[in-house]
C-alpha cells in the first residue's frame, strides 16, 4: 500500500490510515500536537471567529466542556478568518480574548482556512466523512461555528451548521448518545 503525505501549512495527514486521529495539527501557541491524543473521546470540532455574530457560542461550547468533560468529551477549536474576515487577529490575540471574555478552556488550534480549494487537511477530512457526503460532492463549511461532532474511534457523527447553538437540543442529544 502506498502512503501518501499531504502537506498544508502546519497540518498533515498520513493517507494509508487517513482517519481523523492520523492528523497532526498545531495547537494555537505553535506546539505540533497529533490528534490522536483524543482517541476515545467524543470531539466537537468547530471553526470559530472573534467577530461574528455568533462568536457568542463560545460561551455554549465551554458550557459544554464543562458539562461533559469529565464523561470523556472535548471541544476543538480552530480559528478561521474565511468568512467577512472576522477572525483576523494574531494567534496571541485569539488566545486572549477566548480566555478573557469566554474563559475558554478547551484547546485551540492556529488559525487556518477551513473552505474552499485551500482548506486544511483536517477540514478537507471533515466535510468529506460527514454523514451522507457523496465523493463526488462535497459541502464545504459555509460559516464560522459549524460544529463536527466526531465518534472516540474518529468517526464524524454529526454536523451542525452555524446557526445551531451548542446548546440546542439536537447538539446536547448527540452528545449525550455518542458518550454512551
């Protein structure tokens, strides 16, 4: 079998397993970090901004973090300033206003570009192992705070457009059922 690297900025993929937990991103300080260290966990991954109208969610999702930590859950988040350039502050400056305005405590990961032609591995990953995704037709990320919700063996479960709060019920109910 060949093995294939993929290489994009600070995030790469190793296709012969080419499973969520294969990724090897950089957490928002710089320090490599492989995803694997969240092998069975239940992971919502979502792309957030500091300047948009639903930045207001991460408080929902630290709320959840809190709620479900503990039971084997994690929030990841990764900056993006695809949409209305409304992340576009320096890493340092992500880091600090999560932790002071939402006291944010789950991980971050450097900021990067979650749709289109350039998008990360990772996403790249996500949008095409999303429930009923087709090869031939992918649906990108059209918003800052989508939400992938992503099996302990690395498999994406769900996926919650922006508008869905992280603490609506059909999130809370999805998360509560892949803890299981």
């Amino acid at each position: 079998m060949k093995t294939l690297l993929f290489l994009l900025g600070s995030f790469s993929l190793s296709a012969q397993a080419g499973g969520f937990h294969d990724f090897k991103v950089n957490r928002i300080t710089g320090e490599s970090e492989a995803l694997s260290k969240y092998k069975g966990k239940v992971l919502l991954v979502v792309n957030t901004a500091s300047r948009c109208g639903y930045t207001s969610q991460y408080q929902g999702l630290q709320a959840l973090q809190e709620k479900y930590g503990a039971r084997g859950f994690q929030v990841l988040g990764f900056p993006s300033n695809d949409f209305g350039g409304q992340e576009p502050g320096t890493a340092k400056e992500i880091k600090n206003f999560c932790e002071t305005k939402y006291k944010v405590s789950f991980p971050l990961f450097e900021k990067g570009v979650v749709s289109g032609s350039h998008k990360q591995p990772l996403y790249a990953w996500l949008v095409s192992n999303e429930p009923g995704a087709k090869k031939d037709s992918v649906s990108e990320v059209s918003w800052n705070f989508e939400k992938f919700l992503v099996s302990k063996e690395g498999k994406v479960l769900s996926r919650f457009r922006s508008s869905k709060s992280p603490e609506s019920e059909d999130v809370v109910q999805a998360v509560e059922s892949a803890l299981k």
